[in-house]
C-alpha cells in the first residue's frame, strides 16, 4: 500500500479509493404540487409524466416514485 499525506492527514492510498466507492450518493427529494398557470387549463397526467422522464433520462438521472395527481387543495384524484 502506497501512503500519501494529504495536509496534516495520512492515508493510504487505497483506502481513498474504498472510501470513494463506499459513499453514499447524493440526490434530490421533490415534494410539491405543479398546476398550469392558466387556472382553466388542468395538466394531462400522461403528458407531464412523458415530458417529465424524457427530461430526466435526457440528463442521464434516474426517478423513482410516483406523480398521484390533486386538485388545487392538495386532494387525491382517483
């Protein structure tokens, strides 16, 4: 094993690199309601939906989760 300092810290060098792949990877959380900004316009559920993963796959992320859709209160539509 090859050891390197790094400011007053020393570490191996392989133990950078099992660190690097052990970490836990960052993402983004989205809570929140989307509504058209013409209040007699409602979104199409499928069509947000298309649009929406076109968008992430575009970008190389991943999405899991789900797109129930509500009304202006925040209620459920079923």
């Amino acid at each position: 094993m090859k050891v390197q300092f790094y400011g007053t810290q020393k570490i191996n060098v392989d133990e950078r690199l099992i660190n690097m792949y052990n970490r836990k990877q960052l993402g983004i959380e989205i809570n929140s309601c989307i509504f058209s900004d013409d209040k007699s316009k409602d979104i199409d559920e499928a069509e947000f939906l298309r649009e929406f993963i076109e968008f992430i796959e575009t970008k190389g992320y991943n999405f899991g989760g789900g797109f129930p859709q509500v009304d202006e209160d925040g209620n459920y539509i079923k």
